[in-house]
C-alpha cells in the first residue's frame, strides 16, 4: 500500500472512535437506571442531614443548590423520587454523572436527602449556605385576604425546609394554590383563583404533600359562616352588605354629616345645626330614630342598624365586630367612646336655642372627627385579624 494512503486510514479510524464514542455517551445519558440498580429493600436508612453535606459538597454543581437546577443537572425539587430509586441512579450513574459517585452509607444518605427535596420521603433540614436549619415548628397561620376574601397569606413560624405546597380542600377536591420555596416562612397569593376561600373550602393543608401535610388548619362551617358575613354579605344587614362594607360606610356617612354641621355653624345656620345634631344622635343608635331636633320629623341619613345600635335593640356594628376576635373586641371599647361622646354633644346640638350656644357641642364634635377616623381603623384592623386560622400539625 503507498504511504500516503496511511495517514487517510488513521483519520478514518479516528473518526470511527468518534463516531461509536458519541453513540455509547448518548445512550448513557438516556439510560436513567442500570437493570441492577438496588432494590428498595437493598436500600439502608439515610441521614439526611449528612446527605445534604454530601449533595453541597458533590452534587450541588450540577443540580444547584437545594437541587433547584441549574447547572447540567437536572432540577431535582418536587420531582416525586423516592430513596430507593436515587440509590438506583447513584449506583448506576446517569448521562455525565458517573456510577458509584457515593457508596455505602454516604450513598444512602444522599438518596434520603434527594427523596426529601424532591417531595418523595422524608423531609431534610433546610440549608443556608451549607448550615443546617433546624425543621419547622409545628405551626404557622393561614390567613385569608381581599375585600371577599380570595387570597392567602400563609405565614410559618420556621422557615420550609424543602419547597412545600400550599393547598385548599374540600368537598369538590383539593387544588394547589401556593409553593412555599425552601428557607422561606412566607407566601402570599393576591388571588386564588377559587373566589372567596370560605366556599367550599373545609381546610388548608401546607406541606411536602396534601396526601401527608406537615400542618392544617381546618375551617369549620361555623367559622366559615362568620367569616361569610364579615366579609362577604349578611343576610341581616341592609341590602345583605357584608358587616365591614356596611360599618365603613356608616362611618364616613357620619364623618361626612360632622363637615356639615360644621359648616352649618360656619354659616350661622340654625335649623342645619340642630339637624345635623339630630343626625349624630342617629347614626350612632340606629332605628327608630329620634326626633331630637322636634321639628316632628326624625331623621336618620344611615342605614338603621346604627354604629352602637339602640339599647335593648339588634345588635350594632360596633357590637358585631368585636365578636369578630378578640383582636376587634380589644379596639371596640375606644371606637365606642368616641361615637358616644359624638351622640353626645349631637343631642346637645339638636336642642340648641340659639347660634351661639352651638359652640361647645360643635367643637366637640369637630374635635372628635380624627379620633373616629383613628379608633375606626383600629376596630377595622382587629376584625381583619379575625380571618386568621391557626396552622398545626395533624
């Protein structure tokens, strides 16, 4: 053969190794288990603790920290593995990860901390930079948000040590509405998806699983009726307004009749200032209303029910929303004293014989208007509170 022909040969030969060599390297890489991969029962307990120093020290490279992806890993997080087919895939090695990367123990361990990650065992402790956190407290709160309620704000007392699941049952099933992310003790959701979260929802679970929640908290059909009319609509109520929308707006009904009696007494106007004090008398007690300015024609511009509600009579909304929690109850006592001091110096304004004796209820009144704005808000904070459910462990 000439000699020139035995450089063509090598780069022929050459090119075969390639060639066979790429073949073999792909279907490794689409290989995911070897047929001798160990058997579940062949698979030791793991530490996961260990197995997470393990996976930062060899693994994180590739699959990312915490095993959310990354690298030329593939994103091991909420994949569903179990331990026994992560020791499978550790003993066999898949595409560019070699077989036999841990053995024994270590093997073992870094299969229980995977399963962990992936939501398909145990749960490992969360990481910081390597550091292990201790697990979650059994506890937390769920608490439900929007004007009718269609959000969630789910908060923990420690952080998750793995991505868990946030998810609403009942009796039409059970749907996901949240990931909590690893080291994080906190999600918010604006809005479900679901309308209001009190309809049809019987309990929140959070947790690697809804089949195995690490914590719930159940919602009561109580509970959820109370909810119901503090936040969506009582059938009791005006025009069946929920509690908040329709204590807010008696409360800027009155604020509103304060400007005008003040400025009924700006234009010495008489007749308006009694009228407007006949008005404070009868925002604050509700129906039936009294004549308190003896023109013989009561007048109430709310809507009845009254922000106290008359003595003796059906409940007022103060009433009603301190039996919200105990939060609400807690504010009700000074939104109370406000509104009774406003009544207060109504009636006298109502029964005033001249201009000038409308001085000193006018002031008063004035001078209360900010302090109804504040202690309102206060009661309106507290009763929001009330949506709050305790998170615990099943």
């Amino acid at each position: 053969m000439p000699e020139e022909g035995r450089p063509r040969r090598w780069w022929l030969l050459i090119g075969l190794f390639a060639v066979v060599s790429l073949a073999v390297y792909g279907i490794a890489r689409l290989q995911p288990f070897e047929p001798s991969a160990p058997p579940a029962a062949a698979v030791p307990a793991g530490d996961a603790a260990n197995g997470e120093t393990l996976f930062v020290a060899k693994c994180a490279g590739c699959h990312g920290q915490g095993g959310a992806g990354g690298g030329i890993g593939p994103a091991l997080v909420d994949t569903g593995l179990d331990a026994p087919s992560v020791a499978g895939v550790i003993a066999a090695g898949r595409g560019a990860m070699p077989a036999g990367l841990f053995t024994g123990q270590d093997a073992a361990d870094v299969a229980a901390y995977v399963a962990g990650i992936s939501g398909g065992g145990a749960t490992p402790p969360a990481t910081t930079g390597g550091a292990t956190t201790p697990a979650p407290a059994a506890g937390g709160t769920v608490q439900l948000t929007g004007d009718r309620l269609t959000g969630i704000r789910v908060r923990l007392d420690q952080p998750a040590p793995v991505s868990w699941g946030v998810w609403a049952e009942g009796p039409a099933g059970t749907r996901r509405l949240a990931s909590i992310p690893p080291a994080s003790a906190l999600v918010v959701v604006d809005d479900a998806g679901l309308g209001p979260l009190v309809q049809g929802v019987d309990r929140f679970t959070v947790g690697p699983t809804a089949d195995a929640p690490a914590l719930t908290a159940p919602l009561g059909a109580d509970e959820a009726g109370r909810l119901r009319t503090l936040f969506i609509g009582d059938p009791d109520l005006p025009d069946g307004a929920s509690t908040l929308d329709a204590a807010s707006g008696q409360v800027a009904v009155m604020r509103d009749h304060i400007r005008f009696l003040v400025l009924a007494r700006q234009e010495r106007n008489l007749a308006n200032i009694r009228f407007h004090g006949e008005h404070m008398v009868n925002l604050a007690y509700g129906n039936p209303p009294e004549d308190v300015d003896g023109n013989g024609d009561p007048s109430n511009p709310g809507d009845g029910v009254g922000l106290l509600g008359p003595e003796g009579g059906r409940p007022g909304y103060t009433a009603r929303l301190a039996a919200t929690g105990p939060e609400a109850a807690r504010e009700a006592d000074a939104f109370t004293l406000v509104v009774a001091e406003i009544a207060t110096a109504g009636r006298e304004c109502g029964a005033i014989a001249t201009v000038e004796a409308s001085d000193a209820c006018v002031a008063t009144i004035g001078d209360r208007s900010g302090e109804l704005r504040r202690t309102w808000a206060a009661l309106r904070t507290g009763a929001l509170r009330s949506a709050t459910i305790a998170l615990e462990a099943p």
